[in-house]
C-alpha cells in the first residue's frame, strides 16, 4: 500500500501537477492539504478518468483537505468532534481497505505572540484526544499531512536560526512529540535517519532545492504495527522544481499489509 502526502498550495493551481503524479505513482492513497477551494468549485470532473475516489472539504482561499484514493474510502469524516471548533477543512479521516487515515493541516501558527500560535498548541491537544477516542494504538493507523513542525534540528538547512519560529519554536516541539507519543513512529525517519531531507522549500529562497534549503514539515506516521510494515518512505522531489510549483512536495510511505 503506497501512502503519499502533498500541500498543494491551491489544488487548482497545482491541478496538472497532482494529476501527472497520480499516473506516473499510482498511490493508492494520496493526501492533499491547502486545497483553498470552496467545496462547489473543487476540480473535481478533472479526477473522473483516473480511477481515483476523491473526497474533500474546503473554503476560500485558506485551508482545505482531500483524499484520493484507488478503493472506495470508508467511515469518512472531517474535523474534531470535541464540541470545540470542528475544523473540518483541517482535518479529514476516512478508513481504506483495513487502513484508517488521518489528513490534517495543522495550523501554521503565524508568530509566537499571535493568538493563533496557542491555537496550534491546542490543536495537538486536541488531537491526540480525538486519536484516544476513536483509535488505539493497536489500530491501523496512519497519520499524514502538512503538520507545521520540524520536529528535529536536522529538519532545517539552519535550525540555529529557527528557534523563535512558530514551527520550530521549544513549545510547539514538545506538543508535536506529545501527540506522537500517543503511539505513532515516524515512518520517514525508519528509513532515512539522515539530516538534509526537506518536504518545504520557501518561494522566497533562490534554488531552494538545488541548495537544500528547506524544512521538514510535511510527516507520515503510523501506529507501530503498521509501521513496523513499512518497506520505504521518500521525498520526491521533482514535482518542487517544475513551473509554478507549490512551495511544498511529495512524501511517501509504502507499506506491505
């Protein structure tokens, strides 16, 4: 079972991008964040050809999340349950095959003094409650998405410089490994413990990618049975150096279950 994750930055804007990838890798699960389209105007008939199941929820220009997938997905849901801001464009759960996915686009957090920064710590909290509900450790689980936190040193080009940033900053760290700790491994690093790997490459930075210049936010992570499955997990990379890219890439993960 291959497992790929992508910010799209704009899926209409990415549309060529997502749908070239989906042919040439053939996922049978590709997760998307920041769509930032309405559900009305999600591009949806583009998809009608390629043998993909698609399900999605989004709005306006910010946030939105979505899942293809080869097998029809299952016990499909979105945002939290908790009686809190729901967050449905930030969070998409659906069970494929005897896997269950969760497809989340983590706040951003903006500065340390914005409001939205404790929001983010939150949001973790909040997580790990909802996989303490409706999972267990032992479930097939697996937990992909643009997650906003570098979780190590080795996960920026200049992390001594990054320790103020909303995606770095002690706090945040601490809340990300407090949510993994709820029984999740990260699969990327099971097969690549090596610094210099970068999902996010900044539209600011001039040859970002030739120079390695980038972070590590995007993350596959799965429940210990389930990763102890994985036979691989890569960035690729190309998709970041064609026209108009998204500033993010692909990740994957595969699986022999």
């Amino acid at each position: 079972m291959k497992i790929a994750t992508f910010n799209a930055n704009s899926i209409r804007s990415r549309l060529g991008i997502v749908l070239d990838w989906l042919k040439a890798h053939k996922p049978d699960v590709l997760c998307i964040q920041e769509t930032k389209a309405e559900d009305k105007d999600f591009p949806s008939l583009a998809f009608e050809g390629s043998r993909y199941n698609v399900i999605f929820r989004g709005e306006k220009s910010y946030n939105g999340v979505a899942l293809f997938s080869l097998e029809k997905p299952l016990e499909v849901s979105f945002g939290f349950d908790d009686g809190g801001k729901a967050d449905e464009t930030r969070l998409l759960c659906a069970k494929v095959g005897n896997v269950h996915v969760v497809n989340t686009y983590v706040p951003q957090g903006r500065e340390l003094d914005n409001p939205m920064y404790q929001y983010k710590l939150e949001w973790f909290k909040r997580l790990k409650a909802y996989f303490g509900k409706h999972f267990t450790p032992n479930t097939k689980l697996v937990w992909v998405g643009d997650l906003n936190v570098a979780p190590l040193a080795m996960d920026i080009h200049n992390a001594e410089e990054q320790e103020e940033h909303v995606c770095y900053h002690v706090d945040v760290r601490k809340a990300f490994a407090d949510t993994v700790g709820w029984g999740f491994v990260d699969v990327f690093r099971k097969h690549h413990p090596e610094p210099g790997q970068y999902t996010y490459f900044d539209y600011r930075t001039i040859n970002a990618v030739q120079r390695k210049m980038g972070w590590r936010v995007d993350h596959i992570l799965a429940t210990s049975a389930l990763a102890a499955k994985s036979t691989d997990s890569y960035i690729d990379l190309k998709p970041r150096m064609l026209d108009k890219p998204s500033d993010h890439t692909f990740l994957v993960a595969e699986f022999d279950v």
